[in-house]
C-alpha cells in the first residue's frame, strides 16, 4: 500500500531541503579558507627561507652555480629582486642587503677563482717548462759523464821539472811558447784539417792522408801538449777526437805509413800517458781499417790502403809494384802494443807474418835489405840500400822492437846488429875533411849523399850501444854522424839542413841539387841530439840544439804559423807555407825534452815510434 502524505510533511520537506544547502555552501567556505591559509602559510615559509638562506646553503647554491647545474646569477637575478618588490619591502632591507652583499662577493670570488685558476695553469705550464729543462740538464750531464775519460790505468805520472839552470829553463819555455803559437795559429786559421799554410792561412792535405779531413795535426801534437803541461790545449784536442774523428766515415786512400805512425802512434801515446780509453778506441777503429792492407800471398801489406773499401795498392813509382822497407818495416811497435792492451793476437800476428817474410826473403850482397819487396812473391825489388828515405825506419824498429820486448826478442837484437854490420862495411864512409856519414848502394855501386832522414841514426846508433858487443864504439860512432849532420846545419847561412847532402869533389855536408836545399820542419838531426845528450851528457847537444831552435824561430816563423824554407842557402830564404805536422809530435817535442830533466819520458820507460810517440814499455 502506498504511503499518505499531508501539510507537514510538505513543511518538514521544505526545511530539510534549506539545511541541506546551507551545509553544502558552509563547507565550501571553509575549504577556501583552509587552502588559502595553507598556501599563506607555504608562502611565508618560503619567503622565509629565501630571507633567512643560511651560508652553508648560499655556498652549496654557488658551488651547484660553480659546477653548472644552476645559471649564473648575473644582473638577472638583481634584476628580479628589485622587480619583484623585495627591496621595497621596509623589513626586509637588511636581508635584501645582505643577500645582494653575499651575492657579489660570490661574484667577486668567481672572478677571484677564474684569475687563481689563471694562475694555476700558469704555474703548471712554468712547472712543465721548468721539468723540461731539468731533463734536458740531465740528459747534457749524463752525455758529459758518458764523454768523461774512462781510465784503465794511471798513466804517466805527473811531469816535473827540477830547478835547474835557469838559462836551461828559459830556453824550454821558449819551444813551449813556439809550440803554442804554432797550435794556435792552427787552431785559429784551419781547425780539424790536416795542417796548417801559415801565410794563406788555410787548410793544407798531403795526398799521403787523402782527401779526408782527419785533424792529423791535433793527433800529432796531442802527446807534446801533455807533456808539456798544456791542458787546455790537450782538452781541446781531446775533445776533437771524441766528436769529429771517425775512421769510420773516412772514404779516400791513405798510406798505411803515415795511418799508422801519426794516427796509430799519436792515439797510442795519449792512452800510455793518460789512461784515457778513448784514445785506446780511436786507434783500434783505425787499426782494424788498416788490417785489409795485409792480405796479400806474403803477408806484407800494401802501402795504400781505401779505409772504406778496404782496397790495397802500392805506389805506382814504387819498383815492380813493390811495398817499401821502411813502411811495411815500421808497424810492429803499434800493432805489438795495441795486441797487448786489448788482448786482440791479431795485431801481433800480422807483424809475425812480415817477419818471417822478410827471413824467407833473406838479404842480398850479405846483409844488406834493399828498400822493396815484392808482396806478391816476396822477392826483393831494385837494389836501392838506404839509411835515409825508404829505408830508415826499419832499422829504428829492428831495435827498438828488442828494446820493447824488454829485451827478450834476441831474435829482432840479432836482425838490427847484422844489418848495422853490414852497412857498416859496405855504406859507411869518411869524407876528406873527416866527417862520417852513411852513403846509398844502388845496384852495386855508392852515391855519396846523406839524407836529412837519415840523421836520425846518430841517435839510433847509440841508442843500440847498450846490449852490443862495444858500447863505446856505437856512442862514438853516433857521436860521429851527429857531428856531420850539425855541420850540414853550420854550413848554410840559415844554420838549418838541407833535404840532401853530398860529399863529392868540393862538396862536404853541402847540397848541391836545388830540388835538395829545401828545409821542412824536419827533426831527425834534433833527435839525434836529444839522444846524445841523454846517453852522453856533453853540454854541446843542448848548446846545438838551442841554435836550431833559434833558427827555427828566425828562418820559420810566420805571422801565423811555422813554415818550411825553400833554400837554406838564401840569407832571406822564401817560405814555402807549410806546418808540418811533424813540427809538433817531433821537432818541438825533441827540442823540450832535450832541456828536459831525464825522469821526463825516461828511455828505460819508453820507446818513441818513427814519429817521435812514447809508447810504454811493458812493466
């Protein structure tokens, strides 16, 4: 059944309807005001917090800022503060303040960090330059230690003079000063080439070295500067070698000869009086070059040798092809004793094989040794016997070999008295006012003529009385060549020899061939001196010795440099613009060592090769 419905009910339905509607709006009120106190609220907070920013946010802000996360806070950000109102705002000045304070200082210090970080690449890029020159430091001081001398032994001991005669002293220290005028001079006008023309002042080569410039005027003269107490001298010098000379690059032909006793010799000398191994390694470099030269069916080398081929030839002048006596016969002081400081036979062996060629060739009108051999058969060439040019050095190292062995190789003692015997008997002759010398034998018959080469067996002579059957006689006999020779000096008006002399008709001790009265720097009379004083000690070796230095000094001297003289019969004779290399390992070092105290290179010590180099004789 249906409900009944009447007045009230319509009354009640009416007033439920209003209460209804009234809630409804009552509520919406209130939400509104719940949200907009919650968002005032939100609203302070959050001013709040950008007033009240403590620092360790405001320094979080500016490393986010730092590290790119938020922008840079340039004149945007100051911009929005003022257009926003902040600033207006009466309590909230010293707020805004502060913050505009804080950021600029933040400002202030990016621009701070940027010049720091400025500052720091700077000092990287200076501590990176700075490393790199302390590498390079290094890298020179390890280069300068690894160029150091190496020594092996302690060498010479250091050279003394004793307070002698002072005229004795001054007289030294003048070659001394000649010596170094000549070295400058070459140092100063033609460095590193082989010698020196003092008066075009320029480079000078013999074709005996090639067309290589290989500095054989420092190797010479290396030795005379140390003994000489010229260290800057011998530094440099020194230093020369360890840079620039290299056997290695060297292309020309060259005459074993020459390699051997100025490059070998030189070389060897340095490292007996230094210990140095530098000097041990050039002259085993040079050495192993030369080596080729000796492969022939004999053993006996060829003259020439191609250093960077290894090619061998002889002279083309030389008889049938020939190797010469005095060069093939004046190896065996240098190569014995590069065998024995490196322990290498090979060097001593080659010397054996000549030897023994020599002994199967055997000598021709009893005793005598002509000047060539063949390499090929071993026969000898033309009968051409010298004590001078070609033949001379042999004899020299038939004894000092002996001497070098400490005199235990009878066999090479028993060669140089037989072979002195026989040009005894058959060269040596007396000229009509008295003087002795030692003629040539060519093909059976003499020439009458001495070289100046060959007065160095003035010295040799008596240099060998020791240990022959009469000492008395060989010091007579040297004494007796020495003589000649000073009179070939005394004889011309510069007192300087000639390159010949001859003893025939009016002529005695005198050249008579023009192309025989030049004068080169040559040493041999001067070293018969030295040893004649040092073996004798009669005061007029040291008194002739001085008046070729003085000669030297008049006849020689340039404005730069030492010179040869074309005729030494001239009162004002022409120079020929020529420093030998010799005048420095040889003339000027005789001429020291004969105002020398003998403990200066003692001849119980040492032995000088052709070109006047100390080798040391084996303890």
């Amino acid at each position: 059944m249906a409900p009944h419905r009447n007045y009230s009910d319509r009354h009640f339905s009416n007033y439920s309807n209003y209460s209804s509607s009234s809630h409804r709006r009552t509520l919406k009120l209130t939400e509104k005001y719940i949200v907009l106190l919650i968002f005032g609220v939100f609203c302070i907070v959050c001013f709040g917090t950008i007033i009240y920013l403590p620092e360790s946010s405001v320094s979080t802000i500016r490393d986010a800022i730092d590290q790119g996360f938020l922008p840079q806070p340039g004149n945007e950000l100051r911009g929005n503060i003022i257009r926003h109102g902040l600033a207006h705002d009466p309590h909230k000045a010293n707020d805004v303040r502060n913050i505009k304070e804080r950021i600029e200082a933040d400002l202030r210090r990016n621009e701070i960090f940027k010049k720091v970080d400025n500052l720091t690449a700077l000092q990287k890029q200076i501590d990176k330059e700075k490393q790199k020159i302390i590498e390079n430091l290094k890298k020179r001081i390890e280069g300068q230690t690894a160029q150091a001398p190496k020594i092996e032994h302690p060498g010479h001991p250091p050279i003394t003079q004793s307070n002698d005669d002072p005229e004795n002293t001054r007289r030294r220290e003048k070659i001394k000063e000649m010596m170094k005028f000549g070295w400058d001079s070459y140092a100063k006008y033609s460095w590193g080439a082989n010698e020196l023309r003092p008066i075009s002042r320029r480079g000078h080569s013999a074709n005996i070295f090639g067309n290589t410039l290989l500095g054989v005027t420092i190797i010479d003269a290396l030795d005379t500067l140390w003994l000489m107490g010229m260290k800057d001298e011998f530094n440099k010098g020194r230093n020369w070698v360890a840079e620039n000379l290299d056997f290695g690059n060297t292309r020309s032909d060259m005459s074993l000869f020459e390699a051997n006793i100025r490059f070998v010799g030189g070389l060897l000398a340095c490292y007996g009086f230094t210990g140095d191994s530098l000097f041990k390694e050039k002259a085993v470099q040079l050495a192993d070059k030369l080596l080729p030269a000796f492969n022939t069916q004999t053993g006996i080398p060829y003259g020439i040798i191609n250093l960077k081929t290894g090619v061998g030839r002889n002279w083309g002048w030389a008889s049938g092809g020939s190797s010469i006596l005095a060069e093939f016969g004046s190896l065996s002081l240098e190569f014995t004793y590069l065998s024995r400081i490196t322990s290498n036979p090979i060097y001593a062996q080659k010397i054996d094989k000549i030897n023994a060629a020599i002994k199967s060739a055997g000598t021709v009108d009893n005793g005598l040794y002509p000047n060539y051999l063949n390499p090929r058969s071993g026969s000898w060439g033309q009968r051409h016997v010298s004590i001078g040019a070609l033949g001379d050095s042999f004899y020299e190292y038939l004894l000092k070999a002996w001497i070098f062995s400490k005199k235990t190789k009878s066999e090479l003692r028993t060669l140089y008295d037989n072979a002195i015997k026989a040009m005894e008997e058959k060269l040596l002759q007396t000229s009509s006012g008295g003087l002795k010398y030692f003629a040539e034998y060519k093909s059976g018959r003499l020439e009458h003529k001495m070289d100046h080469l060959a007065c160095f067996c003035g010295g040799m002579l008596a240099l060998g009385a020791e240990g022959s059957s009469n000492k008395q006689y060989y010091l007579n006999l040297g004494a007796e060549i020495a003589k000649t020779c000073h009179e070939s000096y005394d004889r011309t008006p510069t007192k300087l020899g000639p390159e010949s002399f001859r003893f025939s008709g009016s002529a005695e001790a005198t050249a008579v061939r023009a192309n025989e009265k030049y004068y080169i720097l040559r040493p041999e009379v001067i070293e018969t001196y030295f040893y004649m004083w040092r073996l004798t000690k009669d005061p007029k070796y040291r008194e002739w010795g001085w008046e070729a230095a003085q000669a030297i000094e008049k006849h020689c001297r340039t404005a730069s440099g030492f010179s040869g003289i074309k005729d030494v019969y001239q009162i004002h004779p022409q120079q020929d613009d020529v420093q030998q290399s010799f005048v420095f390992a040889e003339t000027f070092k005789y001429l020291y060592l004969l105002f020398s105290d003998d403990s200066v290179v003692p001849l119980d010590k040492y032995v000088f090769n052709t070109e006047a180099h100390p080798l040391p004789i084996e303890s």
